[in-house]
C-alpha cells in the first residue's frame, strides 16, 4: 500500500489520483491514519463494493474522468503488480 501510494503521488502532476475505499474496520483505519495514506473513502455501508461489483479484495480500478472504468485488476502480486500499477497508469495518462 505504501509503495502504492508513492507510485501514485509520482503521477499526480500528471492528473492522476488515486482513492482508497475503506470499509473503515478498525486496523484499516489505523493504518491508513498511521502511515498518512491520501484521499482515503470511508464506505462502512459498502455502497462502493456494490456500485462496483467488486469481487475480491483488494481490486484496482482505473477510472478516467469521464467515470468510465479503464482496467480492473483483482488481487496485489507485489512489485509485480506495482510495476503493472504504475505501467497502466501511464499507459491511460497519454504522454
């Protein structure tokens, strides 16, 4: 996550943001709190899983800023998936 976050902050100059959706459960909230983790949604209801069907966590969506869902990625493989994070949003920002 932290990793993540980094990776994220990198391309905010670029108009990238990236969101952390949270069902608020007391060690997520800690951590989020502890390592100053941005832009952070609480959804205690859920209402984010439900509007979109996520199936596992965690999952990833690229989202354009149009709303329109770019890429869903199931599951974290570590630096593997950092790299496929950070490729991807490239990839979608354009140069």
């Amino acid at each position: 996550m932290l990793q993540l976050q980094r990776t994220a902050r990198e391309l905010e100059e670029r108009g990238f943001r990236l969101f952390v959706v949270t069902l608020g459960r007391p060690g997520d909230t800690e951590f989020l709190e502890g390592n100053d983790i941005a832009n952070v949604v609480l959804d205690p209801n859920a209402a984010a899983f439900e509007a979109y069907d996520i199936s596992a966590i965690p999952e990833t969506f690229f989202i354009d800023g149009d709303g329109v869902i770019r890429k869903d990625v199931v599951g974290w493989r570590g630096d593997e998936s950092l790299r496929d994070f950070a490729r991807t949003a490239e990839e979608l920002l354009g140069p």
